[in-house]
C-alpha cells in the first residue's frame, strides 16, 4: 500500500483547533506528494511555489485543504494537457469554474491529477496504490489514486460512463458523483455534453460532503443518520450481475444486511426495461457528442490520438443526427424510468464495478455497473469499506433519486459506519 | 443602409453553376468588410490572410462561403477577447466545434464579430446598418449587423435571453435559434449552462436552413412548402402584448392574415400559467449559473467589468442554492407547459421584440419577448421581410414544439414568401 487516506473533516477540525495550521498541512502533503508519486504517477503537474503560498495564507472552510484536480480541468497557474500530446504544454486563461470556486473557500489546488486522454479510455500511467500492478481505474485516475495515498485530501474527476464510482471502488475511497450539473462543469474539457458530471473523491463519504458541501454552499453534509429505520433501500438487480465476481455479489448481499440490521426495508428491484434500453442507447449518445466536441482535434490530429479514444471518436463521426435523436429519446424515457423506480424507495444498493481493480495496467477496467446511472443523472455515491480476502477495496454505490444529493450521502455515510463498526 | 444582405443559397447556386469561385466570392466579401466595417463596426478582429487562402481552396457544401463568428466562440486562429477587456489578445488553443463543424465543410470564417461583455447585455459598438443612430441589438450585436450589411453570407451567434432573435429583428436578417443543444456550445464561453444556446444569421429563412442543414447534416432544408393548409398556428398573447409598438402589433396581425390566406387555421393563445412562472424565474437560472460560470472572472477582474454585466455577476451571487433550485423546477414546469402547448398546434407566431431597434446605442433593447422561448429550448426563427412605417424592420417569430426545429424553418420560410409577395 503506497500511502493511506487522510480525512479533510479531521484536518479542517485540527485547524480549528488550533492543533495545526493550513501551511503545515499544505507543506505535508508537499512531502508526502515529493515521497511516494514517483512510484504512484498520480501528479501530471504540480503547482508553482507561489500558487501553494498564497493558499497557505487563505481563509475559509477548506484552509489547508489540499485538493488535486483532473488534468482536464483548466487551471491558470498549470498547465491543463487533457491526457493528450495534442495540448502538451496548454496552459489555459482561466481556472475551471470549480477550481475557482474551491480556491474562494480556502483551499489549495497541489496540482493536476493523471486523466486518460480526453477522460477516454486509454489508460494514463497512475497505479493502484494498493497494488502497482493493478489500475486505479479511469478516467479519473490520479484523482482516486492520490486520495487514497494520502497525498491530498480531496480530488475533483468527472464521470461520463463510471469514471467517478469506479477509480473510487478500485483505489476504496469515498467517490462522489452529483446529480447532473449540480457541480458546473464550465472549463472542464467536454467529451458528451449530456453525460459528463463533474464530482469529488475524498477518503470517507462524510467527508466527501464536506468538501462537496463547502465548495458549493449546498446542505449536503448535515446530521448523520442514527440507524436505517424507515429506510426502502432497493437491491438492484440487473442482466450485468452475471459478470459480477462471487466476492462482490457477497459484498452487496451483506452491505444489505448491514443496512437492514439497522433498521432498513430491504426490496429486490429488476432493471425496468426502459433502463436497459437506455443503457444500449448510451453509447450512440456519448460517441456523436464526442465526436462533435473534439471536433477540432479529431481535424487537426487525429493521428496523434491514443488508440481507444481514436477509435470511440472514429465510431462517433458514422453516427448519424437521426441515430443520435433517437439515442436521446430513449435516454429520456431511461431517465423518467430512473424517477419512476424511486417511487417508493429511498435509494439504491448496487455494486460500483464487477469487482476489485483487475491485474494490469492496459485498461482502466470496466464502467458497466455505473453507466446507466450517469445517463439517468441520479446521483451515485461509492462507499469505501468493503474488501476482497486478498485485501484489495470491493465498492458499493448508494443510488438516489435526481436532486436527492443529500439522502444519498447520508445514505451511504450511514452503510460505510455500518461497515466499519463490524 | 450600409450594404445589403448576400444570400448564402445564391452564393452556392452561383459556384455550383461555374459563375464565379468560392476564391472570388471571399475576395468580394473581403472588400465590402474592407469598405464597410470602418462605419458599422460589426468585426472585431479579422481572419489571418493564410486562413482566407486556406478556405479559399476549400471543398464542401459550404466553399465559397463567408461566415462571421461572434467572438465568445473559440477560434485558434484569431484572438477571442469575448467583448472583455480581461481577454485583451486572448488565443484559444482549439476550434469552438461550430466553427470546425463549419470549416470542415469548406465555410470561411472570415472574422470574429462584436459581442457585448460575455454576450450579456453592455452594448458593442456595431451600429444598426439600416440606421447607424440605433442599435442593432444584442448580445450578437455584430453577427446580425454583419450579415444585414453584406459583409458575410452567414454567422454564429448565441442566445441566453434573446440575443439571436431580437438583432436579427432589429437588422431585418432571419435569425434561427435551434432546439436547445442542437448546435453544440463546446468552445463557446459559457454564460449560463441551461440557457445559452448557439443558433445562426442569414440573409433568409431559407439561407439559414441551408447552412444549418449544411453544418449539422440534419434535413433542415428540405422542400419548402406550397402553402399552409392543414397548418394551426397559434397567435401568442401574453402580458408583454400591452408594450408592443402599434405597429409591431399591426404587423403580427398581418403576418396573421398571410399565413391564414394561404390556408392556416389561426388560433388565439394565451399564455400558460406555468410560462409566465417560468419567465418570472429566468433570472435567478440565468444568473446564479453566469456567477458561477464567470466565478474566475469575478474573483480576479470584477473590477474590470461593464456595469451591466458586473450587476448582473454580483446579484447572481446572492442566489442561494435552494433559491436556484426552485427557479429551476420552475423552468422544468414552463418547459412541459411549452410542450403542451402544442398539443395541438403546428407553431406559434409572435412578435420577435416590442418594435423596432431603439434609438441610440447606449441599450441593446429589450429581449423580454424571446426570454421565455428560450428558457423552454424551443426552436424559433426570426422572419424578416415586414417593416415599420419609417423603413426600420420588425421582425416575426415562429416557434415550434422542442426538436421540430425543420417545422419552424418551414413556416418562417413560407412567411417570409408571402411577405415579399404582399
């Protein structure tokens, strides 16, 4: 294991009292970052002496906080590379608008964090920081990884398919992906703009509210849950379990107990139809974006791309408007078949991915299991906490209703102390 | 009148058919920018001579032809300064994807045009072609007066509020503002996320639906109709009806009477409930997403801003979460009540302004009568070819349901025919 999670609500409370100082913390992670990503390869670029100064004298909710942020969020004081050679050395005008947001709020931007070209496919060179020879999954990659290791206390990434739940699920970490648009993604490099969701990674769920919370003036980090009791927690089941592994099925039959221990209903619930329907229609959507939103690269060099990103961008171009309208439409009727599930159900239990993060580094493995949620737009949080018996982090995703940001945080606060207190 | 609209239609006729060359076609738009622009004011940088001799050699649909491009869209061939003096020789690394979308099918780009301080609402200094003591309208301010004077046969604007629309009126060129998200808005700065929506300017209806169709190879130009038996158009009336100009209302009564001659069944529509809630609520979407979009902007240059546009920043930021939502769930309820509204008609025809451009070029006029079309993401098309007493134009729109953008081409195209046949 290179490194281990630093809480952000526990250092923000050790400023408060006086235990420690933005600027010692800020100087740590400097240290740790020097120490141990030369072995991880979350960092793409570290920021100037200047920037961290400055940021040691900030004020706010997130004094000291140290963040990392996707290499494809702009930044002005770093250069901002996408994962790609075609934007080697691009250093943008201005800051993301989330970037410029948790900046206002004190906390400190450390540098930019490893992102498969264009958050694509093709896997940056981050490792798993609970084995090297395993991926940390994508897109965000350096995100989830130096979160995990400790050398920040938080990260920004974005999900289009599962680029969020899953790093977070593979590296076990708290990984936050928000309704649609609640985070604004202004200054983040498109690849579809209907799917791409911009959120955060921190190393428990309560702390990722914090951040989430503090960054947006949103209530999203109030008063945990005592227990489950009048709680309809749905089991999801759907055609993608059979590709499960037999240690992950375990791990949601038993993060189910946990949550009905504590007082939770428990209900199996059956992939609707216009789910999976949507979920066959995804690709159409993402691929005609990302062909139009990399318009310009695709014509100034698309021989420079990295194979998967080329070949997605390639497929997107032959797919025509109509194709894409009618992919739209059935992601619509997915989304009101999303809202429709929640009825009578507070939220959703499912797994973040097939399994622990797969051997090797020559995919980011696998976004099945959160793909049909991010189309949906429903918020997804992964809880850290479950594990495979050779130790490697096993991810559950707690799954609410558009808009139901807060239950679903607190949702899934509760099931990771649940998990904790066994 | 400075210059006199070129139809892009024409243009391609004209190459297609040997009479001239998309090389002499962008020789001639050159110089009537060089001849008239020093008066109107509609660029506000120029086309390097090696992208004018590059598109000069251009293949595709659109060779030959001149589109100006309002300057928030990222060009990597010339500055994009977004009306803002905090961008002053700002050089994008990327195409916006219009812009690539229109090059790679052989349009010249020939400029960028005027805009006010990040399309919001501090006038450009681009005077009204048809009367250089009015305004021409914004926030497209020089995209419509460039078109209207002849200096280009097509350009890119965008709309927020009614910002494609009302110059088009003021200039008396058609103006199309698509389904919202039809064009894509990657590269284009972002003023507020759920609203800004990219559309084009022609000389005609017909125009704009070739370079529409042309750009996104949607069937958006397809045979025009004869007549409009079997048509229901809706006449709107709203509360904004007690501030039209006489002859603004004359002029809708007319345009009534036309497409009832022609074989439309005219209905009276009063606005829903729900429209008018969602027109009241416009403000806080709008501007708690531009105080957030423009967060760096606010943070390092608030001091550097227009009045107006600062204004606008600074009480956006007083919104609260729970404020925006709420103006959000507003928009939802309006966006469904739009599409109700159609329930049973084919479009709906209203007036594009209150009456003619103002005088003076200390206000862009008032887009209160497109605000609420835009919020429902409705297509809608300016419909030039009526005027007032004076020679000024008065612009007509018609909107259709969402994605039935070809509808609302179609209509306006038979409207503006059967003006010009009066």
């Amino acid at each position: 294991m290179i490194g281990r999670p630093l809480s952000a609500l526990k250092q923000r409370a050790a400023v408060e009292a006086g235990q420690t100082t933005p600027a010692r913390l800020l100087a740590k992670a400097g240290e740790a970052i020097a120490a141990l990503d030369g072995e991880l390869k979350a960092f793409v670029a570290l920021a100037p002496d200047a920037s961290v100064a400055a940021a040691a004298r900030a004020e706010g909710p997130l004094a000291g906080i140290a963040l990392g942020v996707k290499d494809i969020y702009d930044t002005a004081d770093m250069p901002t590379q996408y994962g790609s050679t075609l934007y080697r050395g691009h250093r943008p005008a201005a800051d993301a608008s989330l970037v410029a947001m948790a900046r206002a709020k004190g906390a400190a931007i450390l540098g930019k964090t490893a992102t498969t070209e264009f958050a694509s496919i093709d896997p940056a060179e981050t490792v798993n920081p609970h084995d090297v020879a395993r991926t940390p999954g994508g897109s965000s990659s350096g995100s989830a990884a130096a979160v995990a290791a400790g050398l920040v206390a938080g990260a920004f990434g974005t999900q289009t398919a599962g680029s969020i739940v899953r790093p977070a699920a593979f590296c076990g970490v708290a990984g936050y992906k928000p309704s649609f648009r609640l985070l604004p993604t202004i200054g983040v490099k498109c690849f579809s703009w209907s799917l791409d969701t911009a959120g955060l990674f921190a190393a428990s769920v309560a702390d990722v509210a914090f951040l989430a919370a503090a960054i947006t003036g949103r209530e999203l980090a109030v008063a945990p849950l005592a227990d489950a009791s009048g709680l309809r927690i749905g089991l999801y089941r759907s055609a993608l379990d059979a590709r499960l592994e037999p240690e992950m099925a375990a791990a949601r039959e038993e993060a189910g107990r946990l949550l009905e221990s504590a007082g939770a209903s428990l209900v199996d619930v059956e992939e609707p139809e216009a789910l999976s329907a949507a979920l066959a229609a995804q690709p159409d959507v993402q691929d005609f974006e990302a062909a139009h939103a990399l318009f310009h690269e695709r014509m100034v060099g698309e021989a420079q791309l990295k194979p998967g990103v080329a070949a997605i961008l390639r497929r997107g171009a032959t797919i025509t408007p109509q194709a894409y309208d009618a992919a739209r439409s059935l992601a619509r009727r997915g989304r009101k078949a999303a809202t429709a599930l929640f009825g009578d159900l507070d939220a959703l239990l499912l797994p973040s991915a097939f399994g622990v993060a797969p051997l090797g580094l020559a995919s980011t493995g696998d976004a099945a299991m959160s793909r049909v949620w991010t189309l949906a737009g429903t918020p997804g949080v992964n809880v850290p906490g479950f594990a495979a018996s050779n130790g490697m982090p096993l991810g559950l995703s707690i799954v609410t209703r558009f808009g139901r940001d807060r239950e679903a945080l607190l949702v899934a606060d509760l099931l990771e102390r649940l998990a904790a207190r066994r």
